[in-house]
C-alpha cells in the first residue's frame, strides 16, 4: 500500500527532482566547455573538478551552524536563487563573449557551495516534515528519484549538447534551480529553526560541533567512516574510468554513456526495493548485506577489457554496485536523520557532505597520481581491493539498540 506523505512533501520532493534533472542534463558540460571553448589543458579541467568540489565544501562548512538557527524554508529558496544565478551567468557570458575558464571556477565553487547548503536544510526541514516510521520511504523516493536522473539526464543533456552545444544545458540547469525555489515557495505550513541567544555570537569551536556529535555517537560515527571511504574511493576511479574507456580502449562516447546511465535504473529498483527488504528481514540485516555487497563489486572492475566484454563488464559491475548502492542509501539517511536531534540536523548534514566531498577531492588527486605510477587498471583495482574492508565499519547490531535522546528545535509558524 502507498504511503502518503502529504502535500507539502510533493512539494519538496518535485523542487528536488526537478534540480537534480536539471544538474544531470547538464553533467560534463563544465569539462566539455573548457576544452571546447576555452581550449583548457587536461590539468586545467581536472582542477576544474576537483578545486571545485574542495572549495565549494569549505565555503558551505561555516554555513552549516548558520542554516541551523534559521528557518530552513528561506535557506532552501536563497540557495536555490544563489545557484541560478551563477549558472544563468555562463550562457550569458557566452552570448557577450566574455566567457573565461575562472568564471567557471567560480560559478563551480558557488553552485557546489549552495548545493551543500540547500542538502543541509532540506534534509533538516524533512525531519521536520515527516514522521519519524515514514522517514525510510521518504528518503527512498528521493533516492530512487536521484538514480532515474542519473540515467535519463546525461543521455539527455548529451543529445541536447550535439544540437545546440553545451551551454543550452547549463541553461536548462540553471532554470531548474529556479523551478526548485518556486516549488520550496509552494510548501505551507511551519518551518523549523533551533533557537539562539541574542547575546550569543558563533565561535570559532561552534564550527567543529557537527564533528563532534557524529563522533560521539557510535553509529553515527561508524556510518560516516564508512560512507566517506567508499564514496571516496568509488569517485576516486571515475576520473580513471573516462581515461581507460575512451583513451585506451577507444569507447564511442555513446557507449561511455550507456555504460554509466543503463546501470543507474538499478538504483531506482534498490530504492523501491528497500522498504519492503526492511520489512521482511529488518533494518540492520538489510543495511549490512547491501553495505558488504556494495564493497565487492568494484572488483570486477580490475578485469576491464576492451570492446564489448568491457562494456558489459562496466555495466554488470556498475549495475549491481548501484542497485546495493539504492537499497543502503535510504537505511543510511534514514538513520542518520533518526539519530540526530532537530536542532543538530543542519549542521551534521553539512558536516557529512563537506567532509564526503574533501574526502573525494583528496583521493581523486592521489588516484590520479598512482595512476601515473602504475596505469589506471592496476590503480582502480587497487581501490576495489580497499573497498572489501569498508564494510568492517559498518553498524553493529548492539549499536543499534541504543538510541540518542531527541531534542526538539522551535517551530516557527507559518508565515
């Protein structure tokens, strides 16, 4: 039987996915941009990702104490405008001419900066949405939303791209930010916000308390260890992936594609899955055998080879990581969002996310470098063999039985 969740979570839920459409349509764009049109060098692009993840995460870190004394309605709305903007000024600077490889570090920095942010209040304005038995198949419709744009999106941002170029998808993506706020505006009711002393000004210590809160709780701390280090270590290949496929094997670039989006529908099937898997065998043997699953086979991926054993290599491996991927994905939002009281919500959020993409910034770099050193075969092998320990992180059982106490943050009425 469906579950409704009412309409103020459509609401939320349509801003979200038209976003998330939007920033697939126009995933690449940004790399194929400054080769194209600003004949950028191989080590201009990577910078270009990797600056940008890193920068756009240290910026978001001190908002995150910010978002969680604010209503959280504003904040989603404010970002969602702020991602406008700095998208919109790529096509308009295109149109004038005046385009520069720094303006698209800058609008890459300020767009993941604003992502980071808008995930931190969301998320936090979710808890406060939903119930806490209804939060699992919440966070699986966004999940399996997320993995249906995953593969519709690129297929089609590239066609849009072979027709009228690429910055017609950074357009396109930079009106669904738009779409987004007008859907966050829509959502009636009360809003969350943690209450602060006047007197009371944010130190420099206040910064760390995300740290501290997901350190202190064993199985938070236990989720995000492991969450991080795979994460890591799965986008740390990505880069290597693209050389190996279209360099050395020679992939057409709509194999590249169906390689990568064809696997992608397996998450959308792992997040509708997930609910009935948790109620048929429980929460825990649920998250643990997905969480190992999804650390072995990445492996496969060490027997690469070119033509068309490796393009169906890629998307059985591919396939089945990201269907464990959106069978574990919901259960670990969902005990995140379970285990974190109201008033810490926003800040743990940002925490999570900043550190997740520092620590995909940082492996990215040393990937790049031992693939120098020994090929990008043996160096995404190398990943997947470090991928089989991540699932000694995970959650016990014991750990689970044991819940933190909630604090509930103010309400703040509507209007």
């Amino acid at each position: 039987m469906r579950v409704k969740l009412g309409a103020s979570f459509g609401w939320l839920w349509s801003a979200y996915a038209v976003s998330t459409y939007g920033t697939w349509i126009a995933f690449g764009a940004f790399p194929l941009i400054a080769v194209r049109e600003l004949h950028a060098s191989a080590f201009a692009v990577s910078l270009l990702e990797a600056a940008g993840l890193a920068v756009a995460a240290i910026i978001a870190f001190p908002l995150g104490p910010w978002v969680e004394h604010r209503p959280k309605r504003p904040v989603m709305i404010a970002m969602d405008l702020a991602r406008f903007l700095a998208m919109a000024s790529v096509p308009a600077a295109y149109l004038l001419g005046s385009l520069s490889y720094g303006q698209l570090l800058v609008v890459s920095v300020v767009s993941g900066a604003a992502s980071i942010t808008f995930a931190a209040a969301s998320g936090a304005y979710l808890k406060h949405l939903v119930r806490g038995d209804h939060l699992l198949i919440a966070s699986g419709r966004f999940e399996g939303t997320s993995w249906v744009a995953t593969a519709a999106g690129p297929p089609l941002g590239g066609a849009l791209s072979g027709l009228l170029g690429p910055v017609v998808t950074i357009l396109a993506d930079s009106i669904s930010y738009l779409l987004s706020a007008l859907g966050v505006l829509r959502i009636r009711g009360g809003d969350v916000a943690t209450p602060r002393d006047p007197a009371t000004r944010l130190r420099r210590a206040d910064l760390l308390d995300g740290w501290r809160f997901i350190l202190r709780d064993r199985v938070l701390r236990r989720l995000f260890l492991n969450s991080t280090l795979v994460g890591g270590l799965i986008m740390a290949t990505a880069p290597l992936l693209a050389l190996l496929l279209l360099g050395e094997y020679h992939f057409p670039a709509w194999q590249y594609g169906l390689a990568f989006g064809l696997p992608a529908l397996g998450g959308f099937v792992g997040a509708r899955l997930c609910a009935r898997l948790v109620r048929r065998h429980g929460r825990y043997r649920v998250m643990t055998v997905s969480g190992w699953l999804r650390s072995l086979f990445p492996l496969g991926l060490a027997f690469l080879q070119p033509g068309l054993s490796g393009l169906l290599t890629v998307i059985v491996v591919e396939g089945l990581l990201i269907t464990c991927m959106g069978v574990f994905n919901p259960i670990h939002a969902t005990e995140r969002l379970q285990r974190t009281p109201a008033d810490r919500a926003a800040q743990v959020l940002t925490t999570w996310s900043v550190s997740s993409r520092l620590t995909q910034a940082t492996l990215m770099v040393i990937w790049g470098l031992l693939a120098t050193l020994v090929g990008p075969l043996a160096a995404i092998a190398l990943s997947g063999v470090l991928l089989l320990a991540t699932p000694l992180l995970l959650p016990r059982r014991s750990d689970l039985l044991v819940r933190p106490p909630a604090q509930p943050a103010e309400r703040v009425p509507a209007g």
